[in-house]
C-alpha cells in the first residue's frame, strides 16, 4: 500500500465546512471565520506550544433530562420498589419496550450484565464438568458468570485487527465437554458472528452472546443479542444505556425466556412454584424507572455515536499509525461503547504509547489504554487449579492442558497497543468536538520526531 504523506494542514484542509466554522481549536488556522490563535500551534503543549483542545469539556455521562428525574420521583413516591409489588411497574414495562426493540416477545431484566450471562449459563443446564469458549479480552464479568456455576472458561486467542475472538482459534478448543461459545462484542461491534455460527452448528453447540458493550448494534441485518440462541446486555452506568447497574437478556426462544426468568428469580417460575437453582438476579424498580426515562432519546443518541464513529474513521486515515477497530463485512451499527485503534509505534518514530498518552493529554485530550492484562494473565487461571471441586471435575491432565492453553500472544498484542476514547459520553459530542479530538492526534503525530524526548 502507499505510504500517505498526511500532514495535520493537509487535514485541516478536508474537514468540512460545517464543522470548520464552528470549530474552537487552537490548533486550527485562521479561516472563514475561525479568529487567529496567538502563541505557538505547532509546537507540542508538553514542550511549551499552545494546547489544541485547552480545557476540553465533553458531554456529561450518563445522560440525564428532566424526563429521568421525573420517572425516579414517580417511583419513589409510588411506594413500588421491587418488581414483585406490581405486574405493571418500571421493570415489567421496561422489560416489554426492551422486547420491542428487539423484535422478541419478551425480555427478562436482571441486576447486571454478569448476572444476565450467568442466567443464560444456567437456563441453558450449564453447569458442574462443562466448558464455555470465550474471549480473554473482556470484562471479568464474562468468566465470572461461567466459574459460578463450576464450568470452565476455556479462552481462545483474538483477531489482532478486530479486537474479537478469532473463529478458527475457537474452534481448535472445543472438546468433547464443550457445551457452549461466549462471543464478546468488545467495545460494542460485532464479532464475526457468521463464523461463529456456523461452528456452533457444526458442533452442535450453543451460543451466549455477550453483547453487555453492544446495545443497538447491527450485524448482517439483526441487532447483536438476537443471532445466537440468547443475548445478554448490562446497564452499568458508563454503558450507552445505562442505570448504574443492571443488566437484560433477549432470545426468540420463548420456553428458553421462561427459564432464564426462573434462575433470575430464584428458581421460582412465573406460577409462584420454585422449580430449580437460580439466585436472586432481579433488577430493581428504580433502575427500571432510570431506563424508562432514557428510553425516548436513545437511538437517536445512537445514531450521533455512529455519525462521529465514521467521521473520526475517515479523517484519520491519514494517521499510519493509529489503526482503528476492524469492523467485520456486515456491520451497519456499531453501539460505540468505545472507539479504538491500535497504536503503531512505528509510525510515531518509536515512541512508547505512554508518551502519546502523555503528548496528547497536554494538548487537552485524555485518551487511555483499556485493558491492561488479557483474563489469561490473571490470578483466578491459578486459582481454580487449588480448589477442590474443579480437580474433582476436571481432573488433573484437563487442568494441566488448561494452563499450558493460556499462551494467547494475539490478545498481548490487542493489550499493548490499544488506544480508547470512552465513547458514550464523548461521542455525542459535535463535529467541532471531533476535530479537537483529531487535530490534536494530528499535531503529536505531526511532531512524533520529539516524543522520545518527553
């Protein structure tokens, strides 16, 4: 491919008119009707030059209006705190308006996202001597919700572009005690769910999605959550949809619905008789009332996370070394959780990504690594292998191989060179706000000969 020679005045030159006139940057030159910045623009803040984005304030997250407030005061004076005092309260009616979203003829709401995947585990008969093939990319929550039911979360290596299970490395994990993939969405896209299935139905396995970071996204015309045999999503606050906790599962198998209902209700099916193992998973009135008053405004909100996904994408091309998040062939949503690239060290003169953290939050925007370890470098992988029960189960010779399966180079290398922009709040943001955000990246890269020496 061709090198591209992509200066940050080259860039400016392509940002559209629109967001030109009403960009605020230090960075910008004076134009149309943007006032000339004094100081120094083109040297790096953390070497003394002017800042790009001094100050920068994004829009406040979670997302409240007058309309949540509202919906939290009725509930509250309504004496109606749990689910279990009306058959039409905030949870009920939040669980039928989730199932219109998704097309299902019903929806079961739980505490969180770990919650709703450990519910599925279990409506599924997962349990005790089991194995689940997930992503060691992700949330503790997805093992969590595997290990308390004593199954094994058997962990395959990622696509280094994608960020997401690799098909092929899943399928080199399946064993005769195999009963399950766990796909994680991570950062809100899709994986290659077109793989994945046909595996499991090769296999004759079954499907969790994990779609806890992927409300509303879409991938070859469904909506993540209804591809594989059940969905399950989290509203933890800095979720795109959110209500501090809480959490939502969704399947067109309705006699599957009914189970996942009873384990989240502590075993106790909809006709009052307790019939099997469940927890006490249910979500509360008051977060049903937070969802209820998001609802109205949320795919809108959406649709304004979609628009700057895809304008930071293509005015960024310029920047070699940062790569964003593949997206597989029939994506046409993404719930943009997080944006993320990889960050290519060579292309920033060597430079350790740290130092492009530093750099760019002088110019006054933070952008992060996001998870430093993959699940396949944490202490629990040691754990299990002391505990009574899984010996029991598992054996030693199946325990042995589980650890010498814990080499996953792909997801070391998804570990050490990803860059995130927190993106529920962040993204619904105004063009101005992206181009703050891309000329800043702009002008440390444009300068990238002077990072080694901050």
């Amino acid at each position: 491919m061709k090198k591209q020679n992509f200066s940050r005045r080259k860039f400016i030159t392509t940002l559209s008119a629109g967001s030109a006139a009403v960009a605020a940057s230090a960075y910008m030159p004076s134009f149309g009707n943007i006032s000339v910045v004094t100081g120094n623009p083109d040297k790096l803040a953390i070497l003394g030059g002017t800042p790009v984005a001094k100050d920068k304030v994004w829009p406040e997250w979670p997302y409240v209006d007058e309309r949540v407030v509202e919906e939290v005061v009725k509930t509250t004076r309504s004496g109606i705190w749990c689910r279990i005092q009306s058959p039409t309260g905030t949870v009920t009616t939040f669980e039928n308006e989730f199932a219109k979203i998704y097309g299902t003829n019903t929806s079961v709401s739980t505490g969180s996202g770990t919650q709703a995947l450990n519910t599925a585990v279990e409506a599924l008969g997962i349990g005790p001597g089991d194995e689940i093939i997930t992503s060691p990319y992700t949330d503790p929550g997805t093992i969590q919700s595997i290990l308390v039911s004593r199954a094994l979360p058997v962990m395959a290596d990622l696509d280094t572009e994608s960020f997401q299970l690799d098909p092929a490395e899943v399928e080199k994990k399946i064993t005769s005690r195999t009963k399950a993939i766990m796909p994680v969405h991570i950062m809100g896209q899709p994986c290659d769910m077109q793989s994945i299935m046909a595996i499991a139905k090769k296999h004759n396995l079954k499907v969790i999605e994990d779609s806890c970071q992927a409300f509303l996204a879409e991938y070859q015309g469904k909506l993540l959550g209804t591809i594989g045999d059940v969905g399950c999503f989290s509203f933890q606050t800095s979720k795109v949809f959110c209500c501090g906790e809480g959490g939502a599962l969704v399947s067109h198998n309705d006699e599957l619905m009914d189970k996942c209902y009873t384990v989240m209700n502590h075993g106790t099916a909809k006709n009052g008789k307790t019939l099997t193992i469940g927890s006490k998973y249910r979500m509360n009135e008051f977060e049903g009332a937070v969802l209820l008053g998001q609802l109205p405004g949320v795919k809108e909100r959406h649709e304004i996370r979609n628009r700057n996904a895809k304008y930071l994408t293509e005015k960024l091309k310029g920047c070699p070394g940062l790569i964003p998040q593949k997206l597989y062939e029939g994506t046409t949503a993404g719930s943009f959780y997080l944006y993320t690239w990889s960050y290519k060290k060579e292309h920033f003169n060597n430079a350790p990504r740290d130092k492009f953290f530093k750099a760019l939050a002088a110019e006054g925007i933070s952008l992060s690594p996001y998870i430093a370890n993959g699940l396949h470098r944490e202490p629990w992988t040691d754990h299990i292998q002391t505990l009574t029960e899984y010996k029991k189960l598992f054996g030693n010779a199946r325990l042995k191989k589980f650890q010498e399966e814990l080499h996953l180079p792909k997801c070391d290398q998804v570990c050490d060179e990803m860059v995130m922009l927190w993106a529920s709040g962040p993204l619904l943001g105004s063009l101005a706000d992206m181009d703050d955000l891309i000329n800043a990246i702009m002008k440390v890269y444009d300068n990238r000969d002077k990072l080694n020496s901050i």
